[in-house]
C-alpha cells in the first residue's frame, strides 16, 4: 500500500486502543510505526539494481520483526514525549499501528515476506491494489473527524467501512476466480498455476494470468456484484526459464540475478517480443489485459558478470486511460 494509506491505517488502530488524554501521542506513533517499515527502500546498491526489490517488503515487514520495529518507533516518540506519556503507552500504540503495515501490505498483490525467517515465501492475498484511493478516504475521513468530535465511533465506523472493503475485495476476487476457471475450461487448460489481482485504483476490473504446457496466459475481467463478469481478452506468451538461458554462462553473476528476479516474480518471467535481452515480470502491466509488463531487468550478454539493470517501462499510450476507463465501466474496447 502507499504511505498515506499506512499512515492513517496506523493512526486509526492507535487512536482507537488510547485513553483520551493520550490521542495526540496515540496518533504520532500510529503514523510513524506504520510508515517506518517501507524504510527498507534504503536498501539499495548502484552495482546491484536487484537488491531494492529483493530487500523491500523483506524482513521489516515481517510479523516476527513487528516486536523490534515497535520498539525503534516507540524510542523515537519517547525522545519528544519525555515524562508525558508512559514508554509503556507508546509502545503499546506502536506495536498495533506497526502491525497493521505487514497485514495491508499482504492483503495487496505485491508479495510480502510476512513469515521471514521461517519461511522466504511472498504472501499476497491480493485483495486490493497497491494503490486505491477509497479505502484511504474512508480511514481518513475518519481520523480527521474523529479528532475534532473527539469520538471514539467514528473511527468504529471508518475503521468497520475499512474491513467491509477489504471483505468485498475478497467476494470480488472468489468470483474472478470462478470466471478464470471457466474460461480456462472452455479453451482445454488446466489451472495448476494461476493468479487473480486487482487492477490499479480499484476492485472491479482484474488482472489475471495462468500457466499451461510452458504458456502464460493474460486476460482481463469486469466485475461488480450481482453480476456476470465481463471478460477481456488478452494475449500469451512463452514463460522464460532461466535454467534453459545460454547467452549467460551458468554461475556468472547474471544467471543468479535471473533466478532472483524469477523467484521475485513467481515464475510469471517471460522474453519481451520486441527487445529479447528484456526478461519481464508478466504479473504487472499498465493495462489489465496487456502482456507488455510494467518492469523487467535487461540482460548484456557481453558482461555477465555484472549484475543485470532493473527497468520500469511505464510509457502511456495515448488510449490507454480511454480504454481503462472503458474495461471499469464494463464495455467494450478494441482487440488490441
């Protein structure tokens, strides 16, 4: 999730467990023990592009790191707040607000390292985008009018407004799900390994991807409640495999750069079509149908000893908020 939404996801949790008199110390520690963990973007090396993304959503987002991240926040508001406030208190509020991150940030498509050090899986319920405006309006609405009525309902009401959306995004994703399904049926694919996430801004148009007999598959549904999903057809491309590159020797350090970014994008890795050094990420794109992906890293066969460059491709065609526009309000647009 974006920062603003962390922040007021923190300081409504830490305004909802404090004593009146403590709400202003309450809402500091929810906004910084909440913000504090995307931190981990520091986490960078000019000689290794890879380490930002292998490092972020990592161990401080970890539910088992919640304890320790706690407690750095709860120093920092201590320094300012000095005999006013208990340390007790503070880290009390930051331990809540801490711990709403790693949660928000699992329930987006991202991938969140939310078991580490038992486990290096990436959790991602994919439920909401990384970026949606409306549940952060909905907590912030909430926190502004409840510091000015000084009420503790309604952040109750923001906060329950908040989680019903986080539920109808699960209903919104079971209901794709069906729809993938189906679709896979009808075109003689079995769905071994698939995924469903919400587009950008919003729950009702969703990206979806699967794999059968080396292919990945893309495609795009409408959906809204009480109502028969409206698919968008996308495109296929061959999954890269990075055990089979040969323009690399295998122990060069641009072969394990491969296999980390490949584990980083669940498998979903394929050879762009019209640049074959770019290896991308098909689970994102700008548009939900698209196979162009939204970032990927280039390979220099001429130097594979150095670590591979990391690539945001997020170039707009003219049409495409027209056509996104159109695929949200559930209508047709053009094959391509």
């Amino acid at each position: 999730m974006d920062p603003l939404t962390h922040a007021v996801t923190g300081a409504t949790i830490a305004l909802l467990i404090s004593k009146p008199q403590q709400k202003k110390w309450a809402f500091f520690c929810g906004i910084l023990a909440a913000t504090i963990p995307d931190l981990d973007v520091l986490i960078r090396s000019k000689e290794n592009p890879l380490l930002t993304i292998q490092y972020h959503r990592h161990f401080t987002h970890s539910l088992f790191f919640v304890p320790l991240g706690a407690l750095i926040a709860s120093w920092i508001v201590l320094f300012f707040a000095r005999q006013k406030i208990t340390w007790k208190e503070l880290y009390l509020y930051c331990f809540f607000a801490y711990l709403t991150h790693p949660l928000l940030d699992a329930a987006t498509s991202y991938g969140t390292h939310l078991l580490w050090p038992f486990t290096n899986d990436r959790v991602a319920w994919s439920i909401v985008p990384i970026v949606d405006p409306i549940p952060t309006v909905i907590l912030l609405i909430g926190v502004i009018i409840g510091l000015m009525v000084q009420r503790k309902a309604i952040l109750v009401y923001s906060a329950s407004a908040f989680l019903l959306y986080l539920f109808l995004g699960a209903i919104q994703k079971n209901a794709v799900e069906d729809s993938l399904k189906e679709l896979a049926t009808s075109r003689g694919h079995s769905l071994v390994k698939y995924d469903v996430k919400p587009s950008v801004l919003q729950i009702i148009v969703w990206r979806t991807i699967y794999m059968d007999q080396g292919m990945i598959y893309v495609d795009a549904f409408h959906k809204v409640p009480f109502r028969k999903a409206v698919h968008y057809e996308g495109g296929k491309l061959p999954q890269y495999r990075y055990q089979n590159e040969k323009r690399v020797p295998a122990d060069s350090v641009a072969s394990q750069d491969l296999k980390k970014f490949a584990f980083f994008s669940d498998d979903y890795v394929a050879v762009s079509p019209v640049d074959e050094t770019f290896i991308g990420d098909i689970r994102f794109a700008l548009l939900p149908h698209r196979t162009e992906p939204l970032w990927g890293v280039q390979i220099d066969p001429a130097n594979p000893e150095r670590h591979l460059t990391f690539q945001n491709r997020r170039q707009m065609q003219p049409n495409s908020w027209e056509i996104f526009r159109k695929m949200i309000c559930g209508l047709p647009i053009d094959s391509q």
